[in-house]
C-alpha cells in the first residue's frame, strides 16, 4: 500500500462506522503478529447501520423485566428482589466464545464490588448444561438458566450483552462485550455504589 492509499483508508476509517471482524494472532520465529480485519459500514456516522443493541439502548431509563426472567427460570431462584443496588445483568451462553472470553472481566467487577452490586448472569442454556460449565470455569454471578422465551421475548440478538441497572432496576447503560468497556463500567459502578 502506498502513501496516497494508506491516506485515503486513514480517512475513510476516522470518519466511517468500522465494524471489527476478526483478529487472527500467529507466531513466526520469534515475532508475534497480529491481524485486524475491520468493514468500514458507511462514511456517515449518522446513518442507520446495523446494531443488534439499538433496540436495547433506546430502553435506557426504562426498567429492566427482571421478575419475566425470573419466572421462567429452571434453577430454582424464584422471587429474588434485586433492586436497592446497582445490577448488572449478563446475556451469555456456553458456546459463545467472546462471551467466555469476557467472563474473567466479569468475575473482577464481581470481586471488586462484591456485596454493593448484584450479579446476574441470564442463558438460554439447561441448567446441567451451565452446571457443567461453572465446573470447569469459575463465573461468579448468580445464573438463571433455560430462559430462552424470556429471552426471545425481550429482542435480545447478540451476545454478550451487558445491562447495567440503577438501584430502581432501570436500565442506565447497554453494552456488547465489556472487555474494551471494563475501567469504563467499573467507575461507573463506583459513582452508583456511592450515589
């Protein structure tokens, strides 16, 4: 690539919408290399490109169904109270990779606000299925499992998806992965605690 061309991609990329495709990491002698692949979307960033987390963001200020998710969960929590305290609620399952790699982020925030903060994590998987899981891989927040209608009926598409939730249960913030997004949301958890 040349000068002129990395000047137009430059530019193309600091004022597109840039979606983050993949990154490949590969060894070679004793240099580690790694690959970005982005799409820039459209050079407007006010066009209406596809996120599967609008429709979540545009709920900001509306309370979260919390009891829907809890009536129709398999592992036995029924009638757990989680307003009081800030809340943040994880949409995951076992298969999803970004969402396992995001996991030891979310045991952090669990341990740094443990007891200020209530932890709950939401799946569409059985309950054998994440029994097996947390056997093998520690996450640390309360789990309501096989809850696929609750969560087909709330719109969630993409996963992870993280809600924070004030004291009163209201949505205050929608986040995809929170690796990029952790200092962020941890100082935000602290302002809620103190508030």
């Amino acid at each position: 690539m040349d000068f002129f061309q990395f000047e137009k991609y430059k530019k193309t990329l600091s004022t597109g919408l840039v979606i983050h495709n993949s990154v490949s990491t590969r060894t070679a002698q004793d240099s580690v290399i790694q690959t970005v692949k982005v799409t820039v979307v459209d050079s407007n960033p006010d066009s209406n490109y596809y996120d599967p987390f609008l429709v979540h963001r545009k709920k900001i200020g509306d309370r979260f169904p919390m009891e829907d998710f809890i009536a129709s969960d398999s592992s036995g929590i029924d009638d757990v109270d989680y307003t009081g305290k800030p809340t943040v609620v994880n949409f995951w399952f076992t298969r999803c990779g970004p969402c396992i790699i995001e996991i030891p982020y979310l045991n952090q925030l669990e341990q740094e606000f443990n007891g200020e903060v209530n932890f709950v994590a939401i799946t569409f998987d059985k309950d054998y299925v994440v029994n097996h899981f947390l056997d093998r891989k520690a996450f640390n927040f309360e789990h309501l499992t096989d809850v696929r209608p609750a969560i087909d009926a709330y719109g969630v598409q993409a996963f992870p998806m993280n809600l924070l939730l004030d004291k009163d249960g209201r949505i205050v913030q929608v986040y995809g992965d929170i690796i990029a997004e952790h200092l962020n949301l941890s100082a935000t958890l602290r302002e809620m605690v103190n508030e």
